[in-house]
C-alpha cells in the first residue's frame, strides 16, 4: 500500500464557502486551503506537492505539526534534572530541528473525531511518541483540533501530555502565497506586532535581543518586504531572508500579524504563544510542488506561533519543561475574514 493510499484526507468547508481547508492525517498536514480574493475568486493559498508520497521525503516541512520542539535546539542537547538529554542533530549535524526524524511532521496520525456537517466542521487528529524511538525524556500523547468558525476562520487547538517532565515546543509548518499564481511575495504588506526580535547566529540559534525600530526587521507598520529581501541589508543577510523570531506584544490570545495582499486576500494571525518565527521560504530551492511549479526562495512566507527556538538551553527553560501535572495547550488561528473595501 503506498503513502497515497495510507494517508487519509479530511475536507472542512465553512458554511457560506468563505474557505475550504484540506487535511492529511501524515504530519497532520494543511494540504490545501482554498481562500476567495476580492473578486470571489478562489485560490489554493498553501505552498505543498502533488501527491501525498511527496509529503513523505519532504525537508521543508509543508503544512506540517512541528514537534515536540518545533524550531531548534543548539547541538540538539539540553540538561534536565540533573541529566544531559542528547537528541537527534538532524540539521546539517548540528541542530535538532522540528522534532527530528520522529518528529510529529513524520508520523501518521490517528482520527480521534470528524464533524464535516457541524455549524463549525471539525476534525481532531492524535499523535502518540515514545520515548525509545524519539530520544525525548517522557512519552507523549497529542491532539490537535482544526475547526472552521465564522466562515473564514481556522481555528488550531493543541492539547499535550507527557509521561514524566518534557520540554514540549509545537506550531504549525504552512508555508502561504496569497497570490498562488504569481512568483515571490511583491504583492504582499506584512506586519507584525512586535518591538523587539532575536537576532540569531549562522546556525539559526538566538543570540541577543533587539528593538526592530530602525533596523530591517521592522515589521510593525504594514510594509511590502521585497526590497527588503532582494537587497538583503545587514540583519537579512545571514539568514537570506526573513528567519527571525520576534516577541509580539501582549500576553494570551491576540493578533500577531497581518498579512494582506493586493488582490484583495488578508490573513490575520493570532495566538495565545509568546513568540513567532517569521520565515519567507530562504530555503525553497527548486522543490518541485503544485501544479508542476518549482518552488525558489521567497516564493511563500511562514507565521509559526511557538516558544522562543533553543529556549530551553536559557534562563527560561523552566517556562517549557511539562510534566503529569502540567499540561501543554495552544490555541492559534488563521482569520481570512476579508477587510472593508479599500481598507487593510
């Protein structure tokens, strides 16, 4: 039986058809989510493959759960409780990156419930790791919810429990273009809700903390990035790109970013988490994906509500080490409710 056959696919469509969302149960991936512009029409706004065997030699992690560490861990080794916990540095060798080869993005997840039918469609997946096959100290059982509310709103709601104390660290891998048939993100104003970002080294792990005002990191006004990127000035050029992690303003469940194309399509983003990695696609290199394109760098953007990457090697490891008694949860979402005429 091949990947297309074992990996099972899931279609929720909000009740006014505002958008339609397609998930599969390998990574508990978005495959597809179909989006209207200005004039009605709709468009598949998420980068991804063809078939579903694709998703199955995938690096860049399309549409996929990160996890139990979403981002990296430098040298893939952190101390807990008096123990050196050695994972696996399935980045170049050096970093441990989204969980590793057993990670949450590589594992086939189970149904646990689908509602198609319900004033807002549902469908919740789970995802059981074992300590003995991913090199994390606990077991860890998972459940992720995707629901569709108020017709252009895709709602993600993680619940976690672990074994014994865990670092857990978990966000969503959709890479987004909203205008799928154009090249590149020239049509797209980004902003983002945050005075200040980690400024990471040539192995993508912070290293100090900075206020954006002045700099080209400065997202919190509505800009048009693509100078930005083909310029790539000094705090771009490392990375090639966008790969920062910034620190949104306010606590619990709020708007971080906003992203509004000139079709007419916006996304707004929000999350209960105390960070977001902003990432323009600096490593799509000739992937091959939809409709026969070849993806190249900048050709989508990811907004990924997470922890801050390595943080568990940091005087704020504490804020992400789980146990029996500590449950993990996370609430984001992605709102395409469109914006008043000639506003964004």
């Amino acid at each position: 039986m091949n990947a297309d056959q074992t990996t099972r696919r899931f279609t929720l469509q909000s009740a006014s058809q505002g958008i339609r969302v397609e998930i599969g149960t390998f990574g508990a991936r978005l495959l597809s989510l179909w989006v209207p512009d200005r004039h009605g029409m709709m468009e598949d706004v998420l980068l991804g493959y063809e078939r579903l065997s694709d998703y199955r030699q995938d690096n860049a992690h399309f549409g996929a759960i990160a996890g139990p560490w979403a981002n990296r861990i430098a040298a893939g080794s952190f101390a807990l409780d008096e123990q050196q916990i050695q994972l696996e540095c399935n980045e170049d060798g050096i970093n441990h990156l989204h969980g590793g080869s057993q990670g949450t993005g590589m594992r086939d997840w189970s149904l646990v419930s689908y509602d198609p039918d319900a004033p807002s469609p549902s469908v919740r997946l789970a995802c059981r790791l074992d300590k003995d096959s991913t090199g994390y100290p606990a077991d860890i059982q998972i459940e992720l919810e995707y629901r569709l509310e108020r017709d252009f709103e895709l709602h993600l709601r993680y619940w976690a429990k672990v074994s014994q104390r865990c670092p857990l660290n978990l966000t969503s891998h959709p890479y987004f273009s909203l205008t799928p048939t154009l090249p590149g993100l020239d049509q797209h104003h980004f902003c983002i809700h945050a005075a200040q970002v980690l400024i990471p080294d040539e192995h993508s792990i912070p290293v100090r903390t900075v206020e954006v005002a002045g700099t080209a990191l400065d997202l919190q006004a509505a800009v048009t990035i693509h100078e930005r990127l083909e310029q790539l000035p000094g705090e771009l050029e490392l990375m090639g790109g966008f790969d920062h992690c910034y620190l949104p303003e306010g606590e619990g469940y709020r708007v971080m970013a906003e992203v509004q194309s000139d079709n007419g399509r916006r996304l707004r983003f929000f999350s209960d988490q105390p960070a977001l990695q902003f990432y323009t696609g600096n490593g799509l290199d000739h992937a091959h994906g939809k409709g026969g394109r070849h993806y190249f760098p900048h050709d989508g953007f990811c907004l990924e509500a997470q922890c801050r990457p390595n943080q568990v090697n940091t005087e704020l490891a504490e804020a992400v080490i789980y146990s029996p008694r500590r449950s993990y949860q996370q609430h984001s979402c992605y709102d395409f409710t469109p914006a008043a005429p000639n506003g964004r």
